[in-house]
C-alpha cells in the first residue's frame, strides 16, 4: 500500500511517498512554497521516481501552511503533528524538535512515545527564520550555500542586536561599512537565529536528545549555532526539508488502514 505526505510551506513544497509506511519510495523538495506550481511539481517528481500513479496512492495527508490549496489531499494536518511524527519515526529518542522554515520557527516537546508534549512558535515575523538568513545573504552578497560556511573563519562574532529582519538588516549593512568582516558577521547572523529559536526550546524546558529540523537544518553554520546557544550537541534530522512530509505520510497510513 502506497501513502503521500505533502508538506506545502511557505517557501517549498515537499512530497514523501511511502510502501506499506515504512519504506520510502519517493522524496522530492521544490524550492517554490504555497501556490499551484511548487507542490504539483513535487508530485510530478514524485510520481516519476516512484513509477507510480495517482490511482496507486491510497491516502494523501496535506501538512504545511499552504496545506488548504491542495485538491488531492484526503485530509489537511498541523505541521506540528506531522513534524513530531517524522521526527519520531526517523529518531525515536528525540524529545525537543526544533523546526526552521522558511517563515516561522518552532520547538516540540516530546514524550517518551513521541506524543506532543508542549509547543511553540514564532510566525509574527521574519526574525529566526530561513527567510532572515535569505536577507542577510543578499545583504553579503553570497548565496545560502556559502553563507552557511563563513563563520567557520570568523574571528569572533559580529552582534546583531535588532530583533526586527527590516533593522537588522541596516545593522548589518553599516557593519559592512565599517570593515567587519563577512565571516564575522554571517557567525552573527547564525547565532541570532539560533538564539530566537533556542529561546523556544528552553520554554519547553530543554530535554535530550535535541532534534534540528526544517530546511535551515541544512545550514551546518546554524546548526553549529544552535549547539553553541544549548551547549550541547544537536542531532540534525536525516533530509531534514521533508521531515513534516514524512510524517504526514505516515498519518496517511493510519488512516489509509482504518479505511
Ligand atoms: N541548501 C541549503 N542550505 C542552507 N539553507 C537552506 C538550504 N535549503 C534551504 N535552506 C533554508 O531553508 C529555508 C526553507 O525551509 P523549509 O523548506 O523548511 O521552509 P518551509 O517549510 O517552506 O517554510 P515554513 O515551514 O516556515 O512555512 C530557506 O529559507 C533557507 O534559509
Ligand atoms: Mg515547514
């Protein structure tokens, strides 16, 4: 039995299809979030690596801020709950989720049977999140991919004290005018990432083992100042993009077997 997760975020769209709920048969990421193209396009790929149909798709759970937008999707479902059920299934010992995305930043608290114990999000603003880090990388001139490697040479690092993406970016602009250096600054960029969603976690009261998720998970500078902020070392989900699709395609299993 075959079973979709779609994860529509703001900023991509994952699909995740799986035999029999527990053998991943198809993973695609399109870096294009909610609207018609970025999640169609991911169910194409899809479809494509899989040697699958629609027809052979017995449930399809739809997570994901964009989750309304679909037709196809048998049932929508909180990002939150697919998040800790992705996460469980691929690290059964987690028991504090962080979440990145492209708009918001969340922390889960889990337990022992990887139900919900607690959460928390940030979805006011642009701070803490994968799009403040798109900012800042434009503002240095560079792409993610090399942003996410430049405060391994920084000699100490550039604060960014504005809590608001619209300041800090004019911080971050006039520290450039005074000759601190790009590495020292994208270290500074990190660690305020790190710290907007580090405060998230420690509400729920931090408890190991420590699960970095979302696409900002694939920024080993984040993920490095996100151990430094906890002081303690993280466990980055394996593909951590497609973690909410995973588990959605999970849901989708349960569901598919009680139909
Ligand atoms: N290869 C990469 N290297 C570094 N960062 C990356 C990479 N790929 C994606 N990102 C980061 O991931 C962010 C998008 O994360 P993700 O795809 O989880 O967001 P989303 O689920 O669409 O958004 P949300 O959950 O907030 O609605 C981008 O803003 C970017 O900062
Ligand atoms: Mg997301």
């Amino acid at each position: 039995m075959y079973t979709m997760g779609i994860d529509v975020g703001s900023a991509s769209s994952k699909v995740v299809i799986l035999k029999d709920g527990k053998d991943v048969v198809a993973t695609e990421v399109v870096q294009v979030g909610t609207g018609s193209t970025g999640p169609k396009k991911a169910m194409e790929r899809a479809f494509e690596t899989s040697g699958l149909k629609q027809e052979d798709i017995s449930f399809t759970v739809a997570t994901g801020y964009g989750r309304f937008s679909l037709d196809n999707a048998d049932k929508q479902m909180s990002e939150i709950s697919c998040h800790a059920k992705g996460i469980y299934f691929l690290v059964p010992t987690a028991r504090t989720i962080i979440d990145i995305g492209g708009q918001d930043a969340k922390a889960i608290r889990l337990d022992n049977n990887g139900g919900i114990k607690q959460f928390f999000m940030n979805d006011k603003c642009a701070a803490g999140t994968g799009r403040f880090i798109e900012v800042m990388a434009r503002v240095l001139e560079t792409t993610l991919d090399e942003m996410a490697g430049l405060d391994e040479q920084a000699a100490e690092t550039a604060p960014i004290s504005s809590t608001c993406t619209v300041f800090a970016e004019s911080e971050v602009i006039s520290q450039l005018s005074k000759g601190t250096s790009r590495n020292n600054i994208a270290r500074g960029v990190h660690m305020s990432v790190a710290s907007r969603a580090c405060g998230l976690a420690y509400r729920g009261g931090l408890e190991k083992d420590v699960v970095f998720t979302g696409g900002v998970a694939k920024n080993a500078g984040v993920v490095r100042a996100v151990s430094s902020v906890l002081k303690t070392d993280v466990i980055v989900a394996p593909n951590p993009q497609t973690t909410g699709a995973l588990g959605a395609a999970l849901f989708a299993y349960e569901a598919a077997q009680k139909k």
